[in-house]
C-alpha cells in the first residue's frame, strides 16, 4: 500500500527554482485542500497513523493561510466601497462653496440675478475683539476697497463684498486678493483670511480613490486641503 505521510513529504523542500515552478501550500484552494487530506487519511500506513497534533497544526496552517486571504479580500472590498462613497460624497459638492487656505476670492455674478456681484470670505480674528479693517486688492496690487470690521467678534466673521469700489463704482468680475488687520497691543496685526469658491466638477483618482475639487478660480484641491465646507 502507498503512504501518505504529511503535507510536509507532499511538498518537501525545493531548491529556490523548483520553487518558482511549483505551486505551495498558500497557492492551494480549499477544495485541493482537503482532497489532499481525505487521500492522506486514506492511504496512511496503519502501524504510523498521522499524529493528531500534527493533523491539526497542517489545518491551522492552512486555515490561517485562508483567513489572511480572505482578510485580504475584505479590505480590498470595504476600502472599494469607501472609494465609491467619497465619490458620490464629493460630487454632491458642485455648486456648494467651500473655504480655501488662499486669500484670493473670486468677484462674479449671483445665481440668479445677473447684474449682482458678490465675493465672500470668512476673517479669523483669533480671539481679538477690538475689531479691525478689511481691504481688497486687485491682482496689481491697487488698493480699491476698504471697510472697518466690528469690535467684539473674537471667533470667525464671514464677509461679503459687492465689487464697488471706494467710490462706489462697479469693478469688473474676477480675482482679488482680501486681507484683514486688527490692533492687538497698540500694533496692527494681519489676522487670516479664508477665500469662498464654488466648486464646479470633481475628479477622483483611480489609483487612491481621493477626491479632488475643482474650484472657481482654477485650482484644483483635494478634499483633505480644504478648511470649510459652506
């Protein structure tokens, strides 16, 4: 009668090219498996009975093999799952505004009422509560407006600007950089200005699954760069 003996003589040792030719354990399904271990059962050598410790170290070896696999698989279909959400979470963004780490805002239209412009901005005063000045650059540099921010605030103030300038004048839609001071002290202090943007298409990456937003005034910034959701 032929013996089996163990997993271990059905697949001894190999030299490192024999390895690459052949298939191990871990590359065995669950039905190979245990076919294997059925014909191992079958064709023991009655006087050398497989030893039950080492019957189930050869399962546990397999089964541990098998759950790291499925483990596998398990990630790789929750983090497919947590990629598609983000997705539908980020393209459910277009048309929202969002607050950027940019001082430049975007000066357009109104939904809805044409001959209305507005840009907005969110100004940190980080605990200041002595008010201060907001001012609006154009891209040369010129200053074209200025307005007194209100004492007592402390925490965020969201701003809007309806592209007049300092007389009153309409400006052109566009980019203006905005910047805020407050006196902390006796002496002027630039307290952080956040610029709103409308999102206006999303992108995701294949590869990693995150997603980018593409914004009103061009930039394209993932969504783990942006400061606030409007």
């Amino acid at each position: 009668m032929t013996s089996l003996a163990t997993l271990n003589e059905l697949f001894p040792s190999r030299t490192e090219e024999t390895a690459r030719a052949t298939n191990s354990v871990e590359d065995l399904g669950s039905d190979e498996f245990l076919q294997l271990m059925v014909a191992q059962l079958e064709n023991q050598d009655p006087t050398k009975p497989i030893d039950n410790s080492e019957f189930v170290a050869q399962l546990a070896q397999f089964g541990t093999v098998t759950g790291v696999q499925e483990l596998n698989e398990g990630f790789a279909d929750l983090a497919a799952s947590l990629n598609s959400s983000q997705g539908w979470q980020a393209a459910s963004l277009v048309g929202s505004s969002v607050a950027t780490e940019s001082n430049l805002g975007q000066l357009r239209a109104v939904e809805g009422e044409a001959d209305t412009l507005s840009l907005t901005a969110t100004v940190d005063f980080q605990g200041s509560t002595t008010g201060g000045a907001l001012y609006v650059q154009d891209l040369t540099g010129r200053l074209v407006y200025t307005a007194p921010l209100p004492p007592g605030v402390g925490g965020e103030l969201q701003i809007q600007w309806d592209g007049l300038d300092l007389d009153g004048n309409p400006l052109p839609e566009g980019s203006y950089r905005i910047s805020a001071e407050t006196q902390v002290n006796g002496s002027s202090t630039a307290l952080p200005v956040y610029a709103h943007q409308e999102v206006v298409s999303v992108a995701i990456n294949s590869t990693t699954g995150e997603a980018t937003l593409n914004l009103s005034d061009g930039q394209s910034v993932p969504v783990s760069g942006i400061r606030q959701f409007l």
